[in-house]
C-alpha cells in the first residue's frame, strides 16, 4: 500500500507524529511524506522531534514546494492521503482547488482521482465558512476526522487519547490499528470497569496499603473528570530550549527559513547584516554550500522586529516573556531575577548535544558551516553568540562568559580574555598556576543562559543560578566528555578543551560592536578543542557585529540596563529606569530621575548626576559603558528621539558636561587615544539633562497639552477621523 502523509502547520502535530509511527511498524506501507513549510516549525515546538527524525519514519520525503514530485501526478499510483494535523487554509485550499504548495497538489490529485482523502481539521470554535467548507468536501467524499477525543475507553494520559484518535485515521483507510480499544456495548464496557477495579484492588492488597488514586490506570466517573488532572507531557520552554526558541520565532513569523543554497563565506553574513538594518525577520539558513549536510545557521537571534508591537519580541523569548514584551517590562524581569533566590541547575545523565560525540582524533571543527561575515574579518568565526565555560581551579565558581572565537584550525580556536571579564578573571588564576584551564564554549545554548552570560553580574555569582531564578525552573545541564564542567544540555554545539597557559596566538579584526572594523588584529589565547558534541541537524546561531542594532546591543546593552538599574537603586538614588540605547551602541547610557523625588535630596541638579556617575561608574556594568545621560522620567529614554530633543533642549554646553578622565573603562571604545586604550581609563563623561527645580515650561505634545479625555476620544476615534487603525 502506498499512503501520503501531509502535515501542516495547525496545532496537533503529536498526530500526525503518532500516524508516521504506526505507519512506520507496519511493513506493507509505503509512505509518502510532505511536511509544509510551518509544520516544520510546530512540529519542533510541539513534540521537540527534528525534521530529520520525523522524515526516518517515512520511505519517502518530499520538498514542500516540490511540484515536480511524483505524488503531484495522477498517473503516480497511490492507494489515498491524510492530511494530519489540517489547517483551515489548506482545508478551503482543497475545497477551492487552489494547490499552493505540495499538500495542496497531492489532495488535488487525490480528489480528482477519487482515490481516499482523510482531513484531519484542527480549529476551533468552527465559523460559517469553516462549517460549509468541510460539508462540500464531505459531498466529494473527502473523509473529515475531526480530533475530538473519546472518553469509554477511559484514558488516563495525552498518549491514549491521541493512540485513540490516530486509531480512527486508520479505520478511514483500512489498516489496522491492534491496540484499538474500542466499543463492545454498556455491558461489555462495565464489565471491563469491573475488571479493572478487581485488579486494582488486589494490587493494593498486595502492597499492604489503601491509598487514593490521582492518576489510576482509568478515569474515575465522569462527574469527577475535571477534579484529576490529565498528564500531559511538558513541551521545551523557548528560553531553555534553543531548538523550541526558533521554533517559536518561525511560528510567530519573528524568522524565516532561507531553503536557498547560502555560501557561509560572506552570504551568511551580508544577509544577516541587511536583516539587522531593515529589522527583517531572522534567517534561518537550512541549505548551506560548505559544512556537514543537515547543519544550519541562525542569523541575527536577537534583532529587532519592524512590527512596533512585536519590537523586542525574539528578545523577549530569551527571558521566557511574550512577543509583546516591551523593554521596561523586559528589564523589571531581569532585575527581579536578581534579587530572587538562585535556581541550581538540575544535573541530568544525558541529553540532546550528546547526540553525536566526537572526541581526538575525529574532532573536525572544519565540519561546522563556519561563517566569514565581514570581508574586513581576519578569519572565520565559530563563536560569535555562545558563552566560554569556566571554572576557577578551587571549584568555587563557575562562570558563563561571552566572548567570540575565530577558528585557528580543525581543532583549535582563538579569541579574548579581557582581565577585566570574567573569562579572564578565571584565566588570571590559572595562570598565577601555570596550568592549563580546563573549557567548554557553548553554542546554540538554551536563550536564557546565553541573556545570564551576558549580565554583569558580580564576580563569583554563578550565572546558572540566575537562570533558573530568572525563568522559574533549573537549567538542565550534562557533564562534558572530557572534563568535569557542566554545560546546558539542551544545547546545539558544545566544545570541550583546555586553555594553554600563556599561550597566544593572532586573532581578528573582526567588525565590532561600536560599529567600525579595523585593520589590525591582536594576540589573543588559543582554545584548544578535544571533543566535540552536538545536536542532530545543529544550529550554529551568529552576530553579524556592526552598526546597531545586532546583538551586542539588545543582549549586551538590555543586560547592563538591568544591571546598571539594580545598582542604582540599591544606592538609594532617586532612579525611574536606565536603558542603554541600541543606537548608541553600548557606549552611553540614559538615566531617568524621578523628578517628584529631586526635592528628597539635599543637592543641585549637577551634583545628583555627578553622584548617579559615580555610583554606576564603580560598578561593572558602569566599567562598560563610557557615558552617562541623565534626563527627568518626563522622557521615555527607550525612545531614542525623546532622549536627543532633551539633549538638544536641556544640556547647557557650558556647565552640563563633566568629565572622568581617570575613571577606569572597556578600552574598545573607538575614540579612546592610544594611550587611554592601552591604560584601560579615560574616555568617560556624565551629561546633565536635568531641568532646573524652577522651570516653568511644560512639554506641548499630545500628552501634555490636551485633557486625558481628549486624548482617549481622539484614540478611540482614530479610525473613524479617516486614519489607518492604530
């Protein structure tokens, strides 16, 4: 028999993955398989399964746009098709004869030569045109199988009802289905209770005890159904799953997949920039010209969307908060995160970047799709949006640290350790040994973690802890191969090494955050590579550095908000918000004051932003970002034209300026002199945008010249005044 198996991107996809498992099993079937381009995307999310995986379940798999395949000719003999789960789309596509896509030709083909079609809709609740379009497909004969579940067979868990729903996808095309439980008749069925009861009561018996039964072999009676919960199996969180957090980008339309061949030399990364510069959704690179086959590229993981309401949404997915998330609400998250009690990672035997190990002397780093992203690059680079893993050699911290990776070799790479980051804090240590530092880099790691990497949090806080505190529940991390460091073990690539003591070797240039890219590279540690682990079809994610924003500035830049915010406030200063502005990347940063507080503190406008500077500068977040902005709460200082009108309206040139010559700083600011660079100070200033206590003016602006109201009716009558809808 041969059977074609559709899927799209409707929710159900557990169905369709049970049909392929029981079609699988049986050796007289021959399936066809075609997965629509978002079924790809919710079978990820649902189930956690790999296109890969899905497809070994199958004799046949076909492109989602392959009309040239032999299932979109008649002349292909078939014995019938199921689309499983269906969407309404492709549903009123079959009715309408409007094949878009393979699913939609092969039921065409299907229909018209009359030979068995099963439609498995999955919406709910059903319109008018729902309704009428599955009555006129019933009329032609199609066979529609809604996935409402049965309940006399009395299941107890998710598995049992979906088994019960695939069974009656069978009975549609006569194959069998031998684990059936099906219906015998009210005296046959109470019979079975009976039994099952019996059974149960002798197995108490045996074990000496009377205990309730939450989760019992059956389901009580039905008027208890609601008080006893169902199982259903957990699916992977986005922000701890890197694999469920592209897969919920793609649904949500936050990424797209690029099935294109795309050359990692270059092409990767000129899309990739472009994708940042038009705040294009995030591409997906599922056809790469060099690399093992199946490897993939994640471009652009954390860019901004051009939808306004939908902005910060993939940022948003990294701290486990909804697409709609605004930077305010993005911040409070993580600086809640911080005064929460820390959440231990959970250690687990294994998991999914165990699923290929390579260790001595088959490591192969040339295997991986290493991109070059700019032409300027001094070499290709493995990790530009993943974190070192290291641990001081008392065993009493270890830190996850973000820092990039040019590839040196097939088993070696090279990249920073500044001394002021925590990678070269831990570094430092070994070296006052002379040993070598045992080192995991983790790529494709779990969203959150990578969000915990890149917070300055204090030294010798762990940044495991603050991810499960940040996302409610531990990260589950693996013990690498060849050492004894713990890495997230949902994630796509981890490598294992050591770091030779003293040993450099020449790294870069490489585009940077600031946005230039200079001709000179410089000597930097070597990370030498012994084993290698990772996901089947693995996701190599990249930044692109360059103009903002990428990367370096929604992660980096959001993570020293939240960062620079706690210290302010824990100072006891009269702080609204603090936000490192993406277009400025990374090298100011604008403090809000309340201004009904101003009158608490006992000093001038300058001296309490002269007091904000110095409190942040001490701290590590402050170390980071050279210059300080300091407006009243009056200004939204996530909108970046409010921050420069203040600018422009509240700064006196003379006397709002004052400048940190000695204050210690990052030394790749670009204008830094050489000499300020190679000191690792100066550079730093605090702007005063504070209006004086006496000022009379009041912002003319829709907010702040027309009554409250006003305002409202003018919204609600957006639309009607002519305008498109807000």
């Amino acid at each position: 028999m041969r059977l074609i198996v559709g899927m799209t991107g409707a929710t159900g996809a557990v169905l369709g993955v049970r049909l392929l498992e029981h079609l699988a099993a049986n050796p007289e079937v021959e399936t066809h398989l075609v997965l629509s381009r978002w079924a790809r995307a919710t079978v990820e999310l649902e189930t956690g399964r790999t296109v890969r995986e899905l497809s070994a379940l199958a004799e046949v798999v076909h492109g989602p746009d392959d009309q040239g395949a032999a299932i979109s000719s008649g002349s292909f003999r078939t014995d019938g098709m199921v689309v499983v789960p269906c969407s309404m789309k492709t549903l009123a596509g079959i009715r309408a004869g409007w094949a878009e896509g393979l699913v939609g030709r092969a039921a065409d083909v299907v229909l018209k030569e009359r030979r068995p079609l099963v439609l498995v809709p999955r919406e709910t609740p059903l319109s008018e045109i729902h309704l009428e379009n599955m009555l006129a497909l019933a009329r032609m004969g199609v066979r529609i199988v809604p996935p409402m579940p049965a309940f006399y067979h009395r299941p107890s868990t998710v598995a049992e009802l979906v088994d019960h729903l695939v069974a009656r996808i069978l009975d549609q095309l006569d194959l069998p289905a031998p684990d059936a439980r099906r219906w015998s008749g009210m005296r046959a069925a109470r019979t079975a209770q009976q039994q099952e009861q019996e059974q149960e009561q002798e197995q108490e018996q045996e074990q000496e005890q009377q205990r309730p039964r939450p989760l019992s072999p059956c389901f009580p009676p039905l008027g208890d159904l609601m008080s006893v919960p169902v199982p259903v199996p957990a699916s992977p969180s986005p922000a701890l799953d890197f694999r469920a957090f592209v897969a919920r980008l793609l649904a949500d339309g936050d990424a797209i997949a690029v099935d294109r061949p795309v050359d990692p030399h270059l092409e990767v990364g000129a899309v990739t920039r472009r994708v940042y510069e038009t705040a294009a959704p995030a591409p997906l690179f599922t056809s790469l010209t060099s690399g093992a086959p199946g490897c993939r590229i994640l471009g652009a993981p954390a860019g901004l969307n051009r939808d306004a309401a939908g902005r910060y949404g993939r940022l948003a997915a990294h701290v486990g908060l909804g697409r709609r998330a605004g930077a305010r609400e993005i911040v409070e998250r993580l600086v809640s995160a911080m005064h929460a009690e820390p959440v231990p990672p959970r250690v687990v035997a294994t998991g999914p970047c165990k699923q290929n190990v390579l260790t001595g002397a088959r490591v192969d780093l040339e295997r991986f799709p290493v991109p070059l992203l700019h032409q300027e690059d001094g070499g290709r680079y493995f990790g530009t949006y993943g974190f070192h893993v290291v641990r001081t050699p008392d065993g009493s911290w270890t830190s996850w640290s973000v820092a990039r990776t040019m590839l040196r070799d097939a088993t070696s790479l090279v990249g920073p350790a500044m001394p002021q980051q925590h990678l070269g804090v831990v570094r430092e240590q070994w070296l006052r040994r002379g040993e070598r530092m045992p080192w995991a880099m983790v790529l494709g790691a779990p969203p959150a973690a990578l969000a915990a990497a890149g917070m300055p949090l204090p030294e010798g806080v762990s940044e495991d802890g603050y991810v499960g505190a940040l996302t409610g529940v531990p990260v589950e991390v693996v013990r690498a191969e060849t050492n004894d460091l713990l890495v997230p073990a949902d994630s796509e690539i981890v490598l294992e090494g050591w770091v030779e003591a003293g040993e450099l070797a020449p790294e870069g240039p490489m585009g940077e955050y600031h946005g230039y890219a200079f001709p000179e590279g410089r000597l930097q540690p070597v990370f030498h590579v012994e084993a290698v682990t990772f996901r089947d079809e693995p996701i190599l994610p990249v930044c692109a550095a360059g103009l903002p924003p990428e990367e370096n500035h929604t992660v980096w830049g959001t993570m020293i908000s939240a960062a620079a915010l706690d210290v302010l406030r824990r100072a006891g200063l009269p702080v609204d918000f603090a936000w490192c502005s993406y277009e400025a990347a990374t090298c100011w940063i604008v403090v809000s004051v309340e201004r009904a507080r101003r009158s608490e503190f006992a000093m001038s406008d300058h001296k309490l932003a002269e007091l904000i500077a110095e409190t942040l500068f001490a701290s590590h977040a402050g170390w980071l970002v050279p210059k300080v902005i300091v407006v009243d709460d009056d200004i939204d200082v996530t909108d970046v034209s409010q921050v420069v009108w203040a600018l422009a309206t509240r700064h006196h040139p003379q006397t709002g300026t004052r400048l940190h010559p000695d204050t210690p700083g990052i030394p790749m600011v670009p204008y830094l002199t050489a000499a300020e660079a190679k000191a690792g100070r100066g550079g730093k200033s605090v702007t005063n945008c504070l209006l004086p206590q006496d000022f009379r003016g009041r912002t003319a602006s829709f907010t702040g010249s027309f009554p409250a109201e006003l305002q409202q009716r003018v919204l609600n009558d957006w639309a009607a005044y002519g305008f498109p809808a807000a």
